[in-house]
C-alpha cells in the first residue's frame, strides 16, 4: 500500500527534524515501551484494516469531513481579502484533538493496554482522550494543571462525565507544561499496563508522528474542500493556524507543505500573551533557544542557565514554552512564517467573529483570526485567506465574560 506522504516522514533524519530538532531524550526505562510503540505504529499505519478502522471512526465518529465554510461578513467588513475558516470545532467533542485522541486508543486496544493517561492545557486533549477511552472501553487518567482546571471549567466537567480521572498538577506554573511532565513521570513507572498519548506534536518522535499523522486528516479534507469550491488550488492562498505544541497547524498544512511558499503562505500564530508584559508563549516568534523539552530538543522560552522560562497566555491551550520540533524546522527553512498576537487582539477577533458569523472559535484559534484580520485589507480580493478554527469558544466562557462583561456565541 502506499504510505501516506507526511512531513513528519519526509524531514525525520533519525529522529531528528533537519538533523536538528527532536531526538528521543528520555530515560533508559521508556527505550523498550517507545520502541515497540513505534514497531507497532509503523506496522499499523501500513495496515489496511487500520487504515479502514481509522477512516470508519473519523467519518463515524468524529464527523468528517468538517465544514469549509466562506466567511461572507467578516470578509465585507474588513475588506481585502476574502476569510474562508475549516471549522473543525464541529467535530465530536468540539476540537482537532479527537483525532490523535482516537488513534491513540485504537492503537491501545491493539497492544492490549488497559489504561490510557494523556496531558491536557485547554482540556480539550483530556476531554477528547476520556471520550476515546470511554468509547474503546479504556480506562483513562487525565494530568492537568491546577491553573488550567480552574480555567477550563467546562472541559473539565466533561472529563469527569465521562469517568475519566484527572489529577491536578500543582507543581511548577501548574499549566500544560507541568502536565506533560507529570503524565509522561507517571508512564514511566505505568506503561506495562498504560498507554500515553501526548496531546500535541510534542515529546520523544513517536508521539509527535502519531499526533502528526492523526491530525493531518484535516488537511486530507480541505485540500479536496478547496478543489471544490474553486475548481483549482488558488494562486494566493494563506493557511493561517493558532500553534501551541502545535498539532492543529500540522495537521492543517500536510497536503500543503510542498507548494511553493509564493503560492500558499503557511502561518503560524503564537500566543503573544498580555499587550504590556514581558511574558508570552511565543518562542518562535521571539527567537528563544534551542534546548530539550519533554524528550525533544526545539525552540524553547528558557532563562540564561537553560531552566524553563515562565509563560503567560489568556488561552491555556497555547500557554506552552516548547514548540514541536517540525515547527521548529518549518521556520528554520522559511517554509512556515510565524507570528504572535496578543491577549487583547484575540479577545477583539473573538468578538468580531463570533458577532458577524455563525462560529464562535475559541480563544485559541481566535490568535488566528486576529492575524488574518491584521493582514487582510493589506492585501487585494483574489487573495485566499483560511483561518482553522480548531476549537469552540464554550469552554473559554468564564474567562471571555470576566474580560468582556459578557459571553454570548
Ligand atoms: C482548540 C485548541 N486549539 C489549539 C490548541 C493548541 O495546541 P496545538 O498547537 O497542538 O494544536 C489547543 C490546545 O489545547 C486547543 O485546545
């Protein structure tokens, strides 16, 4: 069968993106479980049966494709050119992380494990990965910041619904960075009996594979949506994607990625964090160090002696010091551009959305608008722009009414 073409595949040298970025940095114990985690998805990926199993949940139980929707109003009031979203919020559970969510249980199921642990910042991964588990007969832990459970109320309470155990991480900023390191401490005494799924394009290559692969369904989709509506892939078109680990963006560029950057623009946009703070969640933007995070060397927010530096951002799910190492590459080779917008301005983008179309991204892909609704009038009607809205904005209503004085989709 023909193997899926997939930047991940393309650019991984040993484990090292460009011979640069990545790598397996963990400890001697998890050599064997991530060894046979990537035997077992090599063999899987290349399986008809799983392929089949795969598309039957996305269509069946995710909901692909997810609408490619034309943003009529919003392109009329700011003019230029013309806003197009991926709403991929409309698939079960409401965000992209139902997909690595999913393909993480079913590769469970396949190695026998009982158990499923995942991290989670905006609590849309845990949320995705208790449904999944709950789904595939899996019994599932969730690792999440104490910071984060107090602002994602919603996701949380799903979670829950869905019998999913969560443990609050009360160390370091108590955000998704410190959930990753607790989840991936505790598989390490666990994974015997426990998978883990990462929730993003992070940690040692298998797990960035496997979420790179689940998500770049999105673009599968969009790339046969674009054909359709225009009848060819435009000659100035920008992909415009909210990154955090960075997931989303991946899987919303895949089909996309060997274009020629004149003709499809990829963007990527950080979390600027508050407009008069020194703090973000930018590192790319912000030319920080490499150093290695979670397993993984990449572009990291980091003091002078390497410690991680600390990070502030209105979305939990961008709140993250580290960046997948393939992002890290993307910039480095000037294929992806990368930006940050700050609180404010998502705030302001939310508003404008949510009040001229019938979507109500969340605070996450709301960096993203906030970019395409910068860029827009600077440029001329034939241009394309496709902003992934990745997420709903429910689970952010607490924090958009404390900062807005009132929350309405
Ligand atoms: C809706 C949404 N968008 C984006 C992100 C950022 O993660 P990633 O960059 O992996 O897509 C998150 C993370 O939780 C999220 O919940």
């Amino acid at each position: 069968m023909k193997k899926s073409k997939l930047i991940i595949d393309k650019h991984d040298k040993n484990f090292f993106y460009g011979g640069k970025f990545g790598g397996n940095f963990i400890p001697e114990t998890l050599k064997k479980p991530i060894d046979d985690l990537t035997v077992l998805f090599e063999k899987l990926r290349n399986n008809r049966n799983f392929i089949e199993q795969r598309d039957y949940y996305f269509k069946n139980y995710i909901g692909s494709p997810t609408p490619f929707i034309y943003l009529r109003n919003l392109s009329k009031f700011i003019g230029g050119a013309k806003i197009y979203a991926k709403v991929v919020s409309e698939a079960n559970g409401g965000a992209h992380k139902i997909y690595n969510a999913t393909v993480h249980c079913l590769i469970a199921k396949k190695s026998g494990k009982k158990y499923i642990v995942g991290d989670t910042g905006a609590g849309y991964a845990g949320k995705m990965l208790s449904m999944a588990a709950k789904k595939f007969g899996l019994k599932c832990k969730i690792f999440m910041g104490a910071k984060d459970i107090k602002r994602q109320k919603p996701n949380v309470k799903a979670m829950r619904e869905n019998g999913a155990e969560i443990i609050p991480v009360t160390t370091g900023s108590q955000t998704l960075v410190d959930a990753v390191s607790e989840c991936m401490r505790y598989w390490v005494s666990n994974c015997d009996s426990t998978a883990m799924c990462v929730g993003s394009t992070v940690g040692p290559n298998i797990f960035i594979k496997i979420c790179a692969w689940s998500t770049s369904q999105i673009s599968r989709e969009l790339i046969l949506q674009i054909k359709s509506e225009f009848g060819k892939i435009p000659k100035k078109l920008k992909l415009i994607n909210c990154v955090g680990g960075g997931s989303s963006a991946l899987g919303f560029w895949n089909e996309f990625i060997n274009y020629d950057k004149n003709q499809i623009e990829l963007i990527g946009v950080e979390a600027g964090g508050p407009r008069n703070s020194k703090l973000h969640a930018a590192p790319l933007t912000n030319n920080s160090k490499i150093g290695i995070l979670h397993g993984a060397k990449q572009y990291v927010i980091q003091d002078k002696e390497g410690q991680i530096g600390k990070t502030e951002s209105i979305s939990a799910g961008l709140d993250y010091p580290g960046i997948s190492p393939i992002h890290c590459y993307l910039k480095d080779i000037k294929r992806a551009r990368y930006t940050a917008i700050s609180d404010e301005d998502a705030l302001e983008a939310f508003k404008l959305v949510s009040s001229l179309e019938k979507i109500s991204p969340s605070l996450e892909p709301s960096h993203a608008f906030a970019e395409a609704i910068k860029i827009a009038p600077k440029l001329k009607k034939d241009n394309i722009l496709i902003v992934n809205s990745c997420g709903d904005s429910l689970k952010d209503k607490d924090i958009i009414k404390k900062r807005l004085g009132h929350y309405s989709r």
